[in-house]
C-alpha cells in the first residue's frame, strides 16, 4: 500500500471535512458534529498542529487524526498538561487496511518526543486498547467532576503520570459545538440523511458505563 502520512495544506482544508463527515455521518449520533469540529479546532488555541495528520493513499485522502491540549488536575488543584486526539477517521471504503493505527502510532511517537506524559481521549477502547491505551480508573484518572467512564482512555509515556492521588481530567472546549452552528455548517456539503443506527446506541453505553477499579 502506497502510504503517505503528512500535515494538510490550506487547501485541503474542505477535502478533510468532507472525509471526517463521511465517517463519522450517522455512527454516534443521527448525522454527525465532527466535520463541523475539524473545521473549528483548527482556529482554536488548544489545537496542535504539528501533531494534525492526514493520510494520504494513492494521492487521495483517506484519513485524518487531530490533537488537542488538555489536561489533568489533581486535588492540590496542580495541573499536568496533556494531549488529547480526535476526531481520528479514515474514509469507510479504506478502514481496516491498518490506515487508523498508522495515525495513531505516527503521531504517538511524535506525542513522546514533545515531552508529554499521557494522551488522553474519549472514545471506543476497542479501538485503542490494542495501542496501549487503559481505562482512566486504573491510573486515578476520571472526568471533571469524577465520572469514570469507560470510554476514557489513557495512554501514559515518558515515565507516565504519577499514582499519587486522583487527577480529574479536562479537555479543550473546542469539543463543546454548538448545536446550530453545525446545522448551519452542515449546509455546505450535500444533503444526507440523519438516521438512526444501533451503533448510536452502543457508543452512548460506552459513554454511560462505569469502570470498577481493577482488584
Ligand atoms: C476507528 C478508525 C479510525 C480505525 O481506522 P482503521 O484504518 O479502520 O483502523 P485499522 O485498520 O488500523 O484497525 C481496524 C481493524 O482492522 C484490522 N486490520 C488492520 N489491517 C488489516 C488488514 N490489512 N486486513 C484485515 N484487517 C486489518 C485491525 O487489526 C483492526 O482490527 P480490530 O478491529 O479487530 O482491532 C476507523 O474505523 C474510523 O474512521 N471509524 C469511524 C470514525 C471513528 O469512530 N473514529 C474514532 C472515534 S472514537
């Protein structure tokens, strides 16, 4: 496979958005927000742009990943700065061909050059356990407010974070859209269908499902 993993220019801006939305059209939610997100993060403070990927396969673009800024928060109120990626996608006719991991160990190995010790994301750990990732309770880490999701996922490196006390852990606000603003948005492409698809309500188990603490 002719691979090529690189950043996007300015004028592929469109092309990454018509990409995202196709994967991620109707798979959580009826249509879909992160077309809309790509198109904002990379205007937004906390987005890094020397960790933004796409991949390109036969000179067409056929994946992308994403990372933001966040971090984690102990009780002290002291903050450890973190990354955090998504949306990661690949185009739905190019998906299990290794494109998705590829993004993901590029950019992880970048991540660790840059000195950071964790990436933290919210999402599916079936697609991320197999890249070291492990549930946040396991290391002390829950959400803001101390959710512990099973969907957030922690991959630690450089010597990781420590395991004295509990962090709670906040990602950009970049991630908080606004309803209309996608609708709007959305115009821009052609007309597709919102519907209802049983993976929605997989995805909302994950978010809503607690992780126990390993004995
Ligand atoms: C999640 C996503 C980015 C993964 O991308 P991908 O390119 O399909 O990922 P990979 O090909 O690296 O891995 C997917 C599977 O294909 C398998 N695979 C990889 N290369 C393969 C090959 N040559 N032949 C057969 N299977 C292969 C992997 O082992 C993996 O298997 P698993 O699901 O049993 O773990 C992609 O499915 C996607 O865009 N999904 C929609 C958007 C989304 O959900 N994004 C994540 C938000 S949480």
């Amino acid at each position: 496979m002719n691979l090529e993993i690189r950043h996007e220019t300015e004028d592929e801006h469109f092309i990454v958005e018509q990409l995202t939305r196709e994967a991620f059209w109707n798979l959580y939610v009826p249509g879909c927000d992160e077309h809309y997100l790509v198109h904002r993060m990379r205007s937004h403070q906390d987005y890094v742009p020397e960790l933004s990927f796409i991949a390109v396969k036969n000179g067409n673009i056929v994946g992308s990943i994403m990372y933001t800024r966040s971090f984690i928060e102990n009780e002290e109120k002291e903050r450890i700065r973190t990354l955090s990626f998504g949306p990661v996608c690949v185009h739905p006719d190019h998906q299990r061909q290794g494109i998705g991991s590829a993004l993901i160990e590029h950019t992880r190995k970048i991540a660790e050059g840059m000195g950071f010790p964790a990436i933290i994301i919210l999402g599916d750990p079936h697609n991320y356990c197999k890249h070291g990732f492990r549930n946040g309770v396991d290391l002390n880490i829950s959400m803001y407010g101390g959710m512990q999701p099973l969907g957030l996922l922690v991959l630690e490196m450089n010597g990781g974070i420590g395991r004295n006390g509990k962090y709670e852990y906040k990602g950009s606000e970049v991630y908080a859209l606004d309803p209309e603003e996608v609708m709007e948005f959305d115009r821009r492409f052609p007309f597709r269908e919102k519907r209802h698809h049983y993976s929605q309500d997989l995805f909302s188990m994950i978010l809503r499902s607690r992780v126990e603490k390993s004995m």
